[in-house]
C-alpha cells in the first residue's frame, strides 16, 4: 500500500491482543510456541483477505522488546507492522486509523476496551474479536462450499450458435 493511494475497506488487527482471545491460537501456543500460533493467525488473516477483499493490516506490540525497530512486511498480501521499542500496538493503529487514504471504511478488530473508544474518535468501527473470529470462521465455510462445488464444463460448443456449430463440425469431418 503506497501512502497517499485510495484503499478499499481496511481491517487492522491488533495480532497479539486477537491471538490472545482465540483459544484455539491460546492452545497452540501453549502446546506448540508463541511463533508458531502467531504464524496461525497471519495464515489465518491472509485466507480471510482474499475471502473477504479489503486489505488487512496485522500491528504486532514489540514494545517491551529491547532494542525493538518498527518492523513492517507483506505476506500474502497482508501487511503486517511490529512496534518499535516503547511503542505500544494501541498507538501504531490509533496513528494508522489517522492517517489511512482509504475509499472504504476502516475496522479495528480489538478486544481492548480503551482502544474501542480510541478509534471510534478516529473514524473507524470496532469489530470485537469474536465477531471476527465468527467472519473468519463463516469464510472457511463458505470457501468449502465452493470447493465442493462440482467444476462446470467451460465447453466452446454450448457458447456458440446452431449455424456456427454446423459449419465447424463440417470442418471437422474434413
């Protein structure tokens, strides 16, 4: 995303508050590691953007993180921010909230109460965790759907005309 080019709709996610208030993500940290639920959340997000079609931003607190620098990079088309040392998520999205050029709406999927009423002041929607979660999980869904979906003969027979079809038949009897 270029500064000062339109977006579409954009989601920002604060990573570590979502991967919290998943259990699913809670579990697999617990089992498996940190890296490894949060790396299941981008997979995660990155599935749900090319769902859904807006662009989706993941800001990742690395505050308290000695020597931390802002860290940005795209996966899969999602664009994913660290914080830089001292630098809370909160505020990486309360300034992405100010300063976004988007043709669309803005969303901010957080569980955290103060950052709720933060971006509302900005001009963005607040969209709790769960009800992410519930969109996120109604994709899975739908994408399953269509994969289930039988494939359609894409033929050039049943797009063309009577005559048409008569004269490439002929050609092909030849």
């Amino acid at each position: 995303m270029k500064r000062g080019e339109p977006v579409p709709d954009v989601l920002i996610v604060d990573g570590y508050n979502f991967l919290y208030s998943w259990p699913e993500l809670v579990k697999l940290k617990e089992e498996s590691s940190f890296a490894h639920a949060r790396d299941k959340l981008i997979a995660e997000l990155i599935n749900y953007q090319a769902y859904w079609g807006g662009q989706v931003i993941i800001v990742f607190d690395a505050h308290k993180v000695a020597g931390a620098v802002e860290k940005k990079e795209k996966i899969g088309g999602v664009e994913i921010i660290y914080s830089r040392e001292g630098e809370t998520a909160d505020a990486v999205i309360e300034k992405l909230v100010r300063n976004l050029n988007t043709q669309g709406q803005v969303y901010v999927a957080t569980a955290d109460a103060a950052e709720q009423c933060m971006i509302l002041g900005g001009g963005a929607l607040r969209l709790p965790v769960a009800e992410l979660k519930a969109y996120i999980e109604n994709a899975h869904r739908e994408m399953a759907r269509e994969g289930q979906k039988a494939p359609q003969r894409n033929s050039l027979d049943g797009r063309l005309q009577g005559e048409t079809l008569k004269v490439l038949e002929k050609w092909r009897r030849q």
